[in-house]
C-alpha cells in the first residue's frame, strides 16, 4: 500500500482527485515527478489495470524515471502500463497499424542528420539555391508545418508568395521522398499518428476504450500535433491530467503553444487546477527573486514558489568590464567554490546563446578547471555509430536511399559519386529502391571495375538479408561487421582517432546485445526505434566530475548546487528580437525564470559592460531581468580591481571572487582573502538548514501599510491594507483617480517601494 502521507496536502490532492480533467500547475522544483508516479501507483492501488494507463513525458530520461519509481511503488503489477515519450507511443501506434495509411511496418526514423542529407539532396535536384534557402531554414518551416499539421499544400495556401514557392515545392519533394523510402520524421510520429485516427476511427476508439487514466507531463511544452493527440485519446471519458508550469514555457520557437495549459480549464470545462508552489529545491533567497522576475509576465496564472528552508546565501552580482572579465571572475569564483569543498560537477554556467561559451571555455583551460559541453555529439551521432546503424536499417528496410547513400562506399569499394548517381537515376526510371537497383547492376550501364564493386555490395547485402530472419539483434550486428569489413578498417589503422571508433563500434555492439537481452522479441528493429527516439536531453550524464557548461533551453529539467547566469545584457538577454515583440519579452523572462530555479544554493549573475560577440564590440545596458530582482537578495560586487588584474592576465589571482566586501569605496581588504563568513560556504559546503529554520514569509515582510510603490503599467499608488488570507498575504493599492483600488498577491505583485 501505498504511502500519502509522504506528500503534502497539494501533492496528495492532486494523485487522489482521479476522476474528470484536472490541472496542476507545478512550479519548478515542487515535486511534479512524484506527484505523477503517486498518481499512477494510486489508480492502479484503487483496481485500475495498468494497461488501461497512459502517461506521457517528453524525454527517454524522464520516462524512465517515471516507470521506475512506478515499479517500486505498484511493483510487477505496473509493467502493462504505457509510461512512454510522445513519440514512443506513437510509434508504438503506429507500428501496429501504419500501413493501413500507405506505410510498411518496417519504416524508418530519420534523426537531424538523415533529414539534412535528404534536405540537401532535394534542394540539389530541384536547383534551389541553398544560400537563398539554407537546408536548416527549409528543415524549421517543415518542422513548423507538421507541428501545426498542415500539408505542403495547406502551408502554401498559408504562405502564398514568390518567396515561399520554394520551401512549398521542397516540402512536397521531402514529403514523397520519405514516402518513397519508407520512412518516417520526428514530427511525422505525431502528425501520421493523427492521420490514422482520422482516416480509421475504429483504431482511434480501440485506444478511447483501452485508456481509462492520461496523465502528461510538462504539458506547457506541447504543440498543436501533440495537443490534439491527447483530445483525441481522452474522449469522452476526460479523464486527462496534465501537470506543467505555464512560467517555464519556453519553446515557442520549436512549435510549444502556452495556450495548451492557459486554456486547459476552458478546454475543459471549468477543469479543478491544483497548484503545486512549495519547493524543494531553491533557497527563498533564489525563489523570491524567480517570484519577483516572472511576476512581470502577464500571461501567466498566479502562483508564487516558497519554501521551509533557510533564506541562504544572497545573489551574486558582477558588473564585468568585458567578456574577458566576465570569464575570469566566473574562474575565481569557481576556484573558490572548490576550495570550500564544492565538487566541479556541482557547478554549471549558462548563458543564451552557444556562441558565449568561448570566452568562457578559454578562461576555463587557461585555469586548470575541467569542464564540458552539454549539447556537444551525441554518441549515435558519430559517424562510426552511424554508419553501423545505416547498414542495419538498410537491411531492416531496402527501401532506405539515404541509409543506402550513406554506406555504398564505407568502407571505401572504389565506388564513385557518379557511379551512385547512375545508380539513383536507374532507380528512379524504374520506380526502383536503390537496393534494387543494385540488384540490377549489370543493366546500369556501368563501367567494368564500378560494376564489380557495385555488385560485390550488393552481394554483401543479399548475404547479411538472408541471414537477418535467422540471427538475433546482437548476432547480426555482428555480421554486419565481419561481412562489411567496417570495423576492420579502423583496426588497421595506425589513427589515434581510430582506436576511438574502434571503442564506439564495439560500444555499439555492447548496447545492441543488452538490448536483445531485454527485449529478445524486439529484434534489431525495436533497437534501431529505441536509438531514433533517444533525445539531446537523454545524453545528460546523471553525474559528472567536471563544470558544465550549457545554453539555457538545455538546462531546463535540471539543478545545480551552484550556477552562473552570465550575459544578462539587453540585447544579448533578453535577445534583441525581443524588445518589440511582447510575446518574445514574455519567453525570455520565463527563460530567465528557469535559469534563476537551476540553482539549489548560491547563484551568481553577471553582465559585461563591452562585449565582442558575432564579430562585433557591442556596449549594452544591463538586462531588465537583473533590475526586476528585488535589491534585498542581491549582493553587489559593483567594486572591483578588475584593471589592475586584466594588466597581468596571466598572474594566478588571489581576490575571493567577490565575497568579502571592500573596506571601503574604492579600497579593497589586505591580506588573505576569507569566505568563512559566508553563509553556506563552509567547510564541506554542509546545507543543513538549522534548528531554527521557518516556513519563510510569503510578502507579509515586503509591503506595509501606507507605503508608496510603483507598478509596472499602474504607476505610482499607495499601499491601503496588508491582508495575510490563506492563500497567501494580499496587497491593496490605491493608484488614484481612474485607476482606482487594485489588489494583488505581494509575493508576485510587479511593483516596487519607492518610499
């Protein structure tokens, strides 16, 4: 049985309200994943079957995580469940019944890459200009149009100008190239997935009557493919629960619509909403000034995050000279934090963009500080894995032209780029797969020492394809590398890089046996699924001995004992895009809202007041983000030796990094620096919170009766009445005549005191 009473009284709300749709806002670090995995065991508690659950997340990584804590809660008897990624579940639909809308079951899913070789080639074919229209734009406005489930011929009737001809006429070419080689896109899992709902409602009502309970996770994320999906499932039944956080919504630009959860309760028909606002994560000091940022969005739903645990170390404030300056009081402070007994894999430095992180990366190898890249190649991603896995979903599916592209030559048979066009454009003539084609080579006109080596492949594959039915997954993985001489190549170079490959290979090879161990009735299919469903957020190792570094999209879903925000500059962030563009504003504060509930125990911050970034010195003012941060949790380092050290860049520095304050203006404290007056900085950076720890105040401390204040949009007003309710201390401002008395949550009320 399980246990609620490890859940406070809104989590155990929202696992026991089980019946109908329901919302819950839940506000970063509030324990979401533990209401979901409660809720799951709960249903399953009261006699619901596990197969008739489906919940949905949108990373392998939290999904995983959601089925183990499942496991250990309900046991064996959770296993039926469908506790899966968007895009697994579909697959699995799909699967099942794609080629009752055209598709072989065999289908394929291309990753970034395969779509970018496929983009290329048709831009080549149909002589658009790939400067004019680079692949990755033509790859963003098909992304967009699936994501919003139009066609090529509905997005053009959306985008009718000269311009967009172009992307029309390679959106369509792209759609009958996947057709032909049988294979499917990210977007595609979803965006089929509705069609043969559509096209086949028997297949739609048999999932109606099989879901009982939907849950989904992170529901400010979804688009309009995937919102639509989750309608659909949830029928008539309505029994949808979604769990998101509307104030870390931030991928509008990859198709996210916030209006998913702003607008659940009337989707739904005046749904309950349940607000998840106690953390677990953040000191109050952090959490006051994530309040005070994201209260200045508008389109948003009240709530305000608090917590029992002390108030904590202040923010850190760094106003750097220059990006150069930026990066080595970051080293410093690093330094410092390690010294106190702080681990590097602890610490994370985030910025907007990826091309930040070079001043800072130099900064780090200057200094001795091991760091890596978060977002950096993807193991499946190297070209060694690759091209493996191109050999096996060429045999799983002969009609795969860019898998078969990909490996005619590797390793090098003396076979030609015209060779393989000959090839191609036979193909193409006879309505053929390339695999085929091969099959034929004697009638492609080759000449005498292209044909040997055309057929020589084509006799490799004929041999590993008669084999495939008869092998397991880790036996023809196998195969594939004897027969292809793939690894052998690397084994006989004398390559240092090679030896690498050979690991990865041979990594590969460990990967697809552990695979079949787990699941012998899947087969080197169900393997090549599992690879092409593997996300960035899924590389993210669990523990690292070394500072990461990251753009602040990646860190979303993650937390960090200690965490830089640097770059906070108008222009740089919020990006400069956003300054006429409210909505954009809106995105970037909520970016600045996830950035700030990364950290658990100290944050630092810093602006550079010059900044070389795309070739360009740039001097921007300080972001609005910083001054939207109350002054009573931020600590100043405004004062600095900054031009004495940038004289002797190379000298090992021996400030603290800003803790200890000068004696006075100007003047800096002799000696050897000290941080063991810093709260949280002690020996072993030991966070116990002490004896005497409270529940901190939620805005009773902030505004008083009779004190002047200024709002954002209102104006100047004066403070009426403090009212402590228990949903919170509430704030009446009279702003005079027209404006009238106004009242708002003091926690999150966009003003300040100005007197």
């Amino acid at each position: 049985m399980i246990d609620l009473t490890l859940l406070n009284p809104e989590q155990k709300l929202a696992v026991t309200t089980t019946e109908g749709p329901l919302l819950v806002l839940a506000g970063a670090g509030s324990g979401k994943t533990r209401v979901l995995t409660y809720r799951v065991a709960h249903l399953i508690e009261k006699g619901v079957p596990a197969w008739a659950i489906l919940a949905i997340t949108f990373t392998n990584k939290a999904a995983r995580e959601m089925r183990e804590r499942v496991s250990r809660l309900s046991g064996a008897s959770a296993d039926d469940a469908w506790v899966m990624t968007f895009h697994a579940c579909c697959a699995r639909i799909l699967r099942r019944d794609i080629e009752k809308i055209g598709f072989k079951r065999e289908f394929v899913i291309y990753d970034d890459d395969d779509q970018m070789t496929l983009i290329k080639r048709i831009l080549k074919q149909l002589e658009i200009n790939d400067k004019n229209y680079p692949p990755r734009s033509v790859k963003a406005v098909i992304s967009d149009a699936k994501n919003r489930m139009l066609s090529p011929e509905e997005w053009y009737k959306e985008n009718d100008d000269m311009r967009n001809k172009a992307y029309y006429r390679a959106y369509a070419e792209y759609e009958k190239q996947l057709k032909s080689n049988n294979a499917l896109d990210f977007d595609d899992l979803i965006l089929k997935t509705l069609l043969l709902f559509s096209e086949h409602p028997p297949v739609l009502e048999s999932y109606q009557r099989r879901f009982s309970y939907i849950l989904v996770d992170e529901y400010q994320d979804t688009n309009m493919a995937q919102y639509m999906l989750v309608k659909l499932l949830a029928g008539d039944k309505k029994n949808v629960c979604v769990v998101g956080d509307d104030d870390q919504s931030i991928y509008a630009w990859r198709g996210a619509d916030i209006r998913n959860i702003l607008e659940f309760e009337k989707d739904y028909g005046g749904c309950p909403v349940i607000k998840l606002e106690q953390n677990y994560r953040s000191t109050s000091n952090i959490l006051d000034a994530a309040n005070q940022v994201i209260a200045h969005n508008t389109g948003r739903k009240e709530k305000a995050l608090w917590t029992n645990t002390d108030a904590g170390d202040k923010i850190r404030l760094y106003h750097a000279l220059d990006e150069r300056d930026e990066a080595a009081w970051v080293c410093e402070n690093i330094h410092a934090l390690e010294r106190r007994g702080l681990p590097l894999g602890d610490i994370a430095i985030l910025y907007r963009t990826n091309a930040q992180s070079r001043v800072l990366e130099e900064a780090l190898v200057r200094r001795g500080i091991k760091y890596g890249v978060y977002g950096g190649l993807k193991f499946y991603d190297r070209k060694e894995v690759k091209d493996v896995l191109a050999y096996l979903r060429l045999l799983v599916n002969p009609d795969d032209d860019v898998s078969f592209r990909r490996i005619i030559n590797e390793p090098r048979r003396g076979i030609g780029d015209a060779t393989v066009e000959a090839i191609a454009s036979y193909a193409q003539q006879n309505g053929l797969s390339m695999v085929n084609a091969v099959l034929e080579a004697s009638e492609i006109g080759l000449s005498g020492r292209a044909l040997n080596a055309v057929s020589g492949f084509a006799d490799i594959l004929m041999e590993l394809t008669g084999e495939m039915l008869d092998v397991s997954a880790s036996e023809l993985i196998e195969e594939v590398l004897e027969k292809t001489g793939i690894l052998t190549q690397y084994k006989n170079s004398k390559d240092d890089d090679d030896k690498s490959r050979v690991e990865n290979i041979q990594e590969l090879v460990s990967a697809v046996t552990e695979y079949d161990k787990q699941n012998p009735e899947e087969g080197i299919l169900g393997f090549l699924e599992n690879v092409a469903l593997v996300t960035d957020t899924d590389s993210m190792e669990e523990k690292v001995s070394f500072v990461t570094l990251m753009t602040l999209h990646s860190a979303k879903g993650l937390e960090f004992p200690a965490v830089f925000l640097t770059g906070l500059e108008e222009g740089i962030f919020p990006i400069s895009r956003a300054m006429f563009d409210e909505d954009q504003l809106e995105e970037e504060r909520r970016l600045m809202y996830v950035g700030i509930t990364r950290a658990k125990k100290i944050l630092f911050v810093s602006h550079a007041k010059t900044r070389m970034l795309y070739n360009a010195r740039q001097a921007n003012e300080l972001s609005r983000f910083v001054s939207e941060m109350p002054g009573r949790v931020i600590e100043d380092n405004r004062i600095r030796a900054s031009e004495a050290r940038l004289q002797r860049p190379m000298a090992r520095p021996q400030y603290d990094g800003g803790f200890s304050k000068p004696s006075k203006p100007g003047a800096f404290s002799s000696g050897k620096p000290s941080l063991n007056n810093i709260p949280g900085l002690q020996k072993g950076f030991n966070y116990v919170p002490s004896q005497g720890a409270s529940q901190v105040k939620r805005g009773a401390a902030i505004f008083h009766e009779g004190d002047y204040v200024q709002h954002r949009t209102l104006g100047k007003g004066v403070v009426k009445a403090v009212r402590d309710l228990p949903e919170g201390t509430r704030v009446d401002v009279d702003f005079g005549a027209g404006k009238g008395v106004r009242t708002f949550a003091a926690d999150t009320a966009p003003m300040i005191k100005i007197g």
